[in-house]
C-alpha cells in the first residue's frame, strides 16, 4: 500500500484532547477529539484498542481502527484521503492517515487590520458587480460579450487590484480542498501523492492511464486552483476518451503557493512531479501542461532539462517529452508598465497585479531564463526535450504582446513542432476561469487544445 501522508502519532493527552505530531516529533496541531466503543458508543475507550472509533466532527467522522491493519472505511465520502493504516508500537497508536491539508501546511493567518480591512473590500467588489451588472446593457465591445464573463471579470480584476496577496489566500480554498470537494461531488476517487518539499500531486483519472499530462496551475505564483481547473482536467480526459479512443489521465501539481516559498522553491517542485510521473511512464507517454504562471513553469521545467538548473537535482531523461501546452504563459516577470498603455477591459487581470505577485514569487532572487523566457535568446530553446509545443493566448488579455513576443523567440529557436493558437475576444486563461465562474459558451483556445491533444496521442 502506497502512503501518501507523514506518520502522525497520536499521543493521548487526556479523554478528549490529542496532540499530533510527525514522524520527527514536531507538533502538527492540537486538536479535539472523542474517542468512543463501537460496541457501546455511551463508553470511552482507548483509541488503540481492537474496534475503537474515533469521532472528530467536520475532519475524520469515522475511523475504525484494528490493529497492525488497514482502518476499515465505512463511509468513504466523509473522509479526506484514500488510506488510513493504525499501527500499534510498544502500546502507542500510530496512524498513517489522510487529514485536511491545512493541518500540515496551516492556512495563513491575518493580522486584526488586515481581517477588518476585508470589509471594505468586500464592499468595494459588491459596488463593483452592481456596476458591472447596471451598465453592461451600453457596454462596448472591448469588453466580454458574455454577461457572465463581463461581471465575473469585473469582480475578479477588482479582487485582485484591491486585496494583497495574503488576503486572498486566506479568503479563498486551498488547491488541495478544492480537489477533494470536486473528486467528492463527482464520486471520482481521491489519489494524493506526496511529492516532498512540501509539494503534492493529485490526480484525475487512471495513474496506469497510456498518456498522462502533468498540470501546473496558474495563479500568479500566490494563488490555488479553482474547482475550473478539475473540471477542465475532466473535459479533456471525457473528449479524448469519447471522440479520439485516447487513454490520458491529469497528475496536476499542488506547489507551495508565494511568499510562503520562492523561486526556485516552486520549480523544483514542478520537476519533482515529473521525476515521479517518469517512475512508471516512459518520456513519450508524458505531457506537461501549464497555465499563467504554470505556463511559466512548464518553461521552466523544459529549461532545466536541457540547461540544468545549478539549484535543482538533474533529470536524466533520454528521449525527448510527448507534448506541452502553454496557455497564456507569464513569460516576463516585468512589473514596470507605466510607459504603455493598458486597456484591461476585457479580461480578468490588470496590470496592477504584476509588480506583487512578482515580487513574492522572486523574493530576493533576480530574474533569469528560468523565471522569464522572453529574456532567453532563441538558442535557449533548441534543445528543449519536447516533440510539440501548443502555446495559447486570449485576444483580449494584456498579456498577449509579451506572449507573441515569447512564441516569436521559441518559433526561432525550438526545432519541434510548435504552434500559436489565439482565441478571438477571449481573456486570460479563459479556458479555465470561464469554467469556474458559470459560463457555458466553448472558448476556442480550450477546443484547440483538445483538438491539439487527439492529433498529438
């Protein structure tokens, strides 16, 4: 049995409280508990006994433990992960089990300023989506021709410009909560993979699947995947199956979100999702994908396959990669925009997001070929270890200069097969925020990936 978790042990403090720790005896928590009979549900118990249950409302609402074996699991949506194993040692109960990630990587915290500065933000979005809603019958076509898009781009642009980074970790859910909430409404099965260094893998279909595309999620470094994202995953897995016979399965990267961890923290995360991906498939069989900022670091990950990253283990790989995808890479990390003018009107971020999101991800690191492609002269890309390329932008979004500029570069250097898709009147990553906020019309950068995926496998 594969254990996607640390060891926690579970040492009992008094009849309802227990301290977690791992493996190295740092504390990961102090939590409440009950611990109750099966047989007679009135009686406590001790936790390590033959059929004990133990009982903590809204984290692990049933675990049944006997001992040296598998936790019997008699209500699978209830709990957070796929594998819980007890383990008895010298009268002390050990449990391998899946918990909320939070409890490992504690969700941020805010000063008392900072939680009643939410307020008026929340304040500010709120006027926002009424404005957006009140003038979007006049509106011009510089914005999304959607209603839906045109507010739910309306209030994510004040979002970002208003709130700071922190603020916006701490209001929205993790990529990890995200995940089990979408495998739990779907009925899909929860598969984890802990990575290490912090990072965790999770997957969307089949691991034993012929073709797997590992998935970087965008987000400006600092923020998680939305639901949007695993219902993209779902899409291409239920068309490639549907309309081209494919077999593909998504492994898609949850790495430590800035300034929590900065550069390279995040790319070596990235190589380590492929490294293990590499474990059971063949370099054919694997592409990357990424978007935004996993657009940056699906670059990067090409980048120190064929220019070893003095910071990053190496990676043999002797053939090169099936694919990799690109939508609406963040190949410059340029904050300074003042001497161009912007119109941001028809896509969901504005410049005002550049410089903080930047500047978390780098901390005190500088820029380089790593983290900015469009700085690498063409010759950089030559050897990059990947059959095709499918790079992506949104007509409308504020990034597509510098992504022109970018794709000019690699078609110059790069000796695969390297195409640009452009989707008319579309934002930034449009193929994945339009799906979490509602809207139901096809965008033309979405058709063309899966297109681009049953042509490629």
């Amino acid at each position: 049995m594969q254990l996607t978790w640390p060891r926690l042990q579970m040492q009992r403090n008094d009849e309802s409280e227990a301290i977690l720790k791992d493996r190295n005896r740092r504390p990961l928590g102090h939590q409440k508990w009950t611990w109750r009979s099966a047989a007679n549900p009135s009686q406590n118990g001790n936790p390590c006994d033959p059929h004990m249950r133990l009982n903590r409302i809204g984290l692990l609402d049933f675990l049944q433990f006997r001992l040296g074996d598998t936790v019997a699991r008699e209500d699978l949506n209830s709990l957070s992960h796929s594998q819980d194993v007890a383990i008895t040692v010298n009268s002390t109960c050990y449990l391998e089990t899946g918990i909320l990630p939070e409890m490992i990587a504690p969700k941020i915290s805010l000063s008392l300023a900072e939680k009643l500065d939410l307020l008026p933000a929340l304040a500010s979005i709120t006027l926002t989506v009424f404005w957006a809603l009140l003038t979007s019958l006049w509106r011009s076509a510089a914005y999304p021709k959607t209603l839906v898009l045109h507010i739910g781009y309306a209030a994510f642009r004040k979002a970002t410009a208003r709130l700071t980074v922190a603020q916006m970790q701490y209001a929205l859910p993790t990529t990890d909560q995200n995940y089990e909430r979408y495998v739990r409404k779907h009925k899909l099965p929860s598969k984890t993979v802990d990575l290490g260094d912090g990072a965790l893998g999770h997957w969307i279909g089949d691991p034993k699947a012929d073709n797997i595309l590992i998935w970087y999620h965008g987000g400006g470094f600092a923020l998680p995947a939305n639901r949007g994202y695993f219902q993209f995953f779902l899409n291409l897995i239920t068309h490639l199956r549907k309309y081209h016979n494919k077999s593909l399965s998504i492994f898609t990267l949850t790495y430590t979100l800035a300034p929590g961890a900065t550069y390279p923290t995040q790319l070596r995360q990235a190589t380590s999702a492929l490294r293990h991906i590499l474990t059971t498939h063949s370099p054919s069989q694997i592409l990357l994908g990424g978007d935004s900022a996993g657009g940056n670091l699906v670059g990067g990950v090409l980048s120190h396959l064929a220019h070893h990253h003095p910071q990053i283990t190496p990676i043999p790989c002797e053939e090169s990669l099936r694919g990799a995808i690109m939508i609406a890479p963040w190949t410059s990390l340029a904050s300074d925009y003042t001497d161009q003018e912007i119109d941001s009107r028809g896509d969901l971020i504005t410049p005002a997001v550049a410089g903080p999101w930047a500047q978390a991800y780098l901390g005190s690191g500088e820029r380089d070929h790593y983290t900015d492609l469009s700085s690498a002269p063409a010759e950089w890309f030559e050897s990059f270890p990947v059959e095709k390329v499918l790079v992506c932008g949104g007509g409308r979004e504020i990034l597509l200069p510098v992504i022109e500029g970018f794709v000019e570069k690699l078609r110059e250097g790069f000796k695969g097969e390297m195409e640009f898709c452009v989707g008319e009147g579309e934002g930034h990553v449009a193929p994945i925020y339009n799906l979490y906020i509602g809207e139901k019309e096809e965008t033309g950068q979405g058709m063309r990936v899966r297109g681009w995926l049953g042509e490629t496998l």
